[in-house]
C-alpha cells in the first residue's frame, strides 16, 4: 500500500520543483515580447520604450518580435498559442482586443485565450475639420451637419478602425448623417481631408498633432475624460456636451491564457515602477500617450468593457465586416 502511494505521488513530486522554481525563479531567460505591427511605427516604439525599462526592472532581456500582418490577427494567434510560463509576452491593443474582434470574426478569443497583465497608457481621439470650414466648436460642427444634410463625409483608416467606429458612435448619438469614406491608412486618410475631399475625420492625437500644428487641419474636441496635457485648450467631448466618449487608442500587454498568478503579479508589479518614471513618460509624450497604471483584475475588466462597447454599437449599426 505505501509503495503504491509513493508511486502515485511521484509526477506530483517531481513537478512541484519545477513549477516553485517557476513562481519563485522567474525571469530566468529572455522574454519575448509580441508587438503585433510592423517595426517603426508609434506602437513599436511603445513597446521598445517600455520593454527596455521593464527589462532593466526584471534584470532580464526583452526580445522584441513585430508580427505585423491581419491586423494583429498573426500575432495574437501566436500570443495565445505560447506556454502560459511568462515568457511569452504580446502588446495587446484596442484593435486586437477591441474593434476587430467587435466587427469580425476571428480565430481568437480576445478574453479567454488571454491573461491580462497589465496597461501601458491611451491617447485619445480628436474630432478635426478641414480648416477652411467656418468651424470652431463641436456646436458649430453640429449646426454645420444640419445645415448641411448628406453633404458632408467623413474619412477613416478603414473599415471597423477606431477612426471609424468612434465617428459612428457619434452619428449615432448626434442623430446626423455623414457619408464613410474608407482608405487604407490614416496617411491617405489625412491627405484627402486636407485636400477638402472629405470635412472630418476622428484620428488618433498623436497622428494629428503635425496636422493641428500646421494648421491644415482644426480641432474641435478629444475623448477621454480629461483634457489633454498638450492641448490644454482643447475640451474634451463630454464638455462639448456628448456623454460616454471616454474611448481612447490604448496599449497593454497580455499573456496566454493560464499563467501562474505569481508571475503575472511580478510582471505587473515590475510594470508598474516602470510606468511611474518620469522619463517614460516624456518618451511616451511623443505618441500622445499618457501612461495609466492597473492591476490585472482592473485591466481584464477594461478589456471586457471596452469590447463590449464596440460590439454593442457594431450591432446596432450594422458594422459586420464578415458579412
């Protein structure tokens, strides 16, 4: 009897080191971070930013691996097919997490195929104008629409982008019209709203600030809940009078599904002192981007809201790309 209880015991025995070395060795290998774009963009930069510092925190290198491709569909395949060990690590965002899986199907859960470490930061979205227009304010926009039905058109980075969806929730609660012009991009996107083709447009701060700063364009407002540090003068849109506009182009980083509670709650604590540094944050400022510093539970929760809301509104307005 007591030899057939040893037996029974002995894969526990011999797992137990290996799974306490785990929890009380980690890290003690590289890391490899997904960033699911190309290199050179603002969100490698990001992620090269903060995994740096992360690295130096953990005294372990970060591998740094862009898998651009599908809209970051390639990446968070590979993101979630790793070992749940902690050394695979991917920079999830709000499309690979939010508006792709809201308006497509795709071959991952953004939930259950992952486990939420923790946020890096958002920027918000800024509503522009062609500067040529006789607007200034949010109202002004608002009265221009009305005097001027199914003339005006707006312009995204494509079909199901937060450029796009953002521009829609406020159709939506405006009760307005503007014709969607797709492009590929926010480059083209820009160039044509400059041009006069199309009157307005929803980018991301950072990829507007050399457009506001020129002057081709105007701003009206930005989401969020707060006014922006580098645009102080510039009112949010729920001072303008449009609740719920709190969505923002945000990153964080997740892992597989299953990782041990131990090293998830090293990484975020880790994260966390890197976020504070004041020199990130300056860095970070080159994207627009403020960083935002939560515990797992708080950032598993954001992610589930914030799909949440763009599924709700692709629903309602018919925004189902599969179809």
């Amino acid at each position: 009897m007591k030899r057939r209880l040893i037996l029974q015991a002995t894969p526990l025995i011999l797992t137990a080191p290996s799974l306490l070395q785990a929890q009380t060795g980690y890290p003690n290998k590289p890391i490899k971070y997904i960033v699911p774009v190309a290199a050179g963009g603002g969100s490698d930069m990001v992620g090269r930013t903060v995994t740096e510092r992360w690295g130096a925190q953990l005294k372990q290198t970060f591998v740094v691996e862009n898998q651009g491709g599908g809209g970051g569909v390639i990446a968070s395949q590979a993101a979630a097919r790793s070992a749940p060990d902690g050394y695979t690590l991917m920079q999830g965002y709000v499309s690979t997490h939010g508006t792709a899986p809201a308006t497509r199907k795709l071959p991952y859960d953004p939930i259950k195929d992952f486990t939420p470490i923790g946020m890096i930061g958002a920027t918000p979205n800024v509503l522009v104008v062609n500067s040529a227009l006789p607007i200034k304010t949010v109202a002004e926009f608002v009265a221009y629409l009305k005097a001027n039905p199914g003339k005006v058109s707006y312009g995204s980075a494509g079909q199901g982008s937060l450029t796009h969806l953002i521009m829609e929730l406020f159709k939506q609660r405006l009760g307005g019209f503007m014709v969607h012009i797709p492009y590929r991009g926010i480059a083209p996107a820009f160039t044509d709203l400059m041009g006069g083709q199309t009157q307005a447009m929803f980018p991301g701060l950072a990829a507007a600030m050399p457009h506001i700063r020129s002057g081709r364009v105007r701003p009206l407002a930005v989401t969020g809940l707060q006014r922006h540090p580098q645009f102080k003068d510039l009112p949010t849109l729920e001072e303008s009078g449009f609740k719920g506009f709190d969505a923002q182009q945000w990153y964080g980083v997740v892992g597989p599904a299953g990782m041990p509670a131990p090293i998830v709650k090293q990484l975020n604590d880790s994260l966390a002192v890197v976020l504070k540094a004041p020199d990130l944050r300056d860095k970070l400022a080159v994207e627009a981007i403020e960083p935002e510093i939560m515990t797992p539970e708080q950032f598993g929760a954001f992610i589930k809201a914030d799909l949440a809301r763009w599924t709700v509104l692709a629903k309602e307005r018919n925004i189902q790309l599969d179809s």
